[in-house]
C-alpha cells in the first residue's frame, strides 16, 4: 500500500472527519430544535431544521457503511 505525501490525509481519514463534521451539525441541529420547540417558535422553521436533521442522519449513514467494511457472516 503505497503511503499518501505528508500534509495528505488518506481517504479514510478524510471520511472520519467529514463524518464527525456531520455528527457535530446533527447534534447542533438537535439542540437548536428543542431550544425553539420549547419558545414556542415557528412550526414551519422547526419543520425545515428536523429536514436537514434527518438529512443529516442520512448522510452519516452513507459515511458509516463507506468507512465500515462488509463483512458476510
């Protein structure tokens, strides 16, 4: 396996942050609808944020079975 030039990461490592980046907005997502949900805010705003929470997921998920090997059991 041939080695990446230094100040490269491989693509693995690129995956783990990208997904980690994902996490951390799915997490700040999470927070911020609870924080409007209980001021009471706009429903319409609460609906969009719970879209991109949930397109979130599923970016993670695709990350998750990309960095993760198959294994058949």
């Amino acid at each position: 396996m041939a080695e990446n030039p230094p100040g490269q990461m491989k693509t693995e490592d690129v995956l783990r942050v990208e997904l980690e980046t994902f996490r951390q907005e799915h997490r700040d997502l999470d927070q911020a609808i609870a924080a409007l949900d209980a001021t009471g805010a706009d429903v319409l705003t609460i609906r969009r944020l719970k879209k991109q929470k949930l397109s979130l997921k599923d970016k993670i998920a695709v990350l998750e079975d990309r960095i993760t090997p198959d294994i058949i059991a």
